[in-house]
C-alpha cells in the first residue's frame, strides 16, 4: 500500500496531478481543495495517499492534509458512494465545513456539491454522523445558536451562497430573534 509521497509537481490538470518521484510519475487525483493549495509545478511536496485496487485499475488519491484523506475513506465507507463523489464533496466543502453540515444535520449544504442530490445527502449526512468529529482538532467546530443556524438556513433558501451568507451573518448583533436577524441579513446584503 502506498501511504505517503514526496516529489516535484511535474503536471497539474485539474483534478489530476503528475508527482515526479525519483524519476517516477504518479497519477493522483486530489480534491480540489488540495489542488488550490500545492505549490507551482517543479516544486516539492508531500501528499498522503489513498490507493485503491478495482477491476478497472489501480487508483491513487493525494491529499495534503490527514483530515482530508480521513474523510474520504470516511465517505467510501457509505454505500453507493465512489472515488468521484467523495472528491466532489470534498472539492466542495472543506472537511470543517462537512463535519459542520453532519453535525447540524444541513442537507442544504450538501446538495450545493455537484452530483449529489438530496436523498445522497441524507444518507451522507446519517452514515457520517459522530464519525468526523475525531478528524479535526478538539473546538474546530464553531458553535452556532439555533437562531444564527435558522438564519443562514434561510438566506442559503434564498439563493444566497454560504460565503455571502456567513459574512452578513458575522455583521449581525448578538441574541437577535430569527426573524430580525433574517430581515437585518437581508438589508446587508441588498447593500452589496
């Protein structure tokens, strides 16, 4: 089994990468989460690595992180979820942002990932429930009252996306009520 490796970037073709080890190129599909962060090409890195063996072919997946590589074989874990759909949800929310969505049972934030749809979401959202909470540091995940959820929940409704929501969210007072803080949410970003 592969587990770990390091060498120089040789090509970088979205969602694939060619490292260069030794004379050696490895194919490895990564999130796009991890394509964002590697270096340019001909620069070293170290990847974690996921390698799987079908029928097909033999797979290698790079991630920079172990919490990210946690929570793919997490999600190939579930039932009817392949390679594919877990690096989508993975190029989509990052592994904070996912444990966040189990945590909270948000089956909106899944269905804004490419491919899965809602029943999916569901079935992700309960088979990794209490499962990715040991991949991130203890207090990683933030603490959000039932009325900033309901809050974001509406203006993720309202076709707003989780960065424009989340930054008017962060302008909002304090023990605000749903429906004053949904219409002052409103307000901040009509402003925009």
């Amino acid at each position: 089994m592969i587990g770990r490796l390091t060498g120089l970037i040789a090509e970088k073709n979205p969602p694939q990468i060619v490292l260069d080890v030794n004379g050696v190129g490895y194919e490895l599909d990564v999130p796009m989460s991890t394509f964002y962060n590697l270096p340019s090409a001909a620069e070293r890195v170290t990847l974690l690595t996921h390698f799987a063996v079908r029928e097909d072919g033999h797979f290698l997946y790079g991630f920079l992180s172990e919490a990210e590589r946690f929570a793919f074989r997490q999600l190939l874990k579930i039932s009817g979820i392949g390679a594919r759909t877990a690096l989508s949800v993975l190029s989509g929310l990052s592994v904070g942002d996912l444990a966040a969505a189990v945590a909270r049972q948000e089956v909106g934030r899944l269905v804004k990932v490419p491919g899965i749809g809602k029943k999916t979401a569901e079935r992700l959202l309960l088979e990794l429930k209490g499962k990715l909470a040991e991949a991130l540091p203890a207090g990683t995940l933030p603490a959000v009252d039932d009325a900033s959820q309901d809050i974001l929940n509406a203006l993720l409704a309202l076709g707003y996306n989780e960065k424009e929501a989340g930054a008017a969210l962060k302008q909002l007072p304090p023990d605000l009520s749903t429906s004053d803080g949904i219409r002052q949410a409103l307000k901040l970003l009509s402003k925009v």
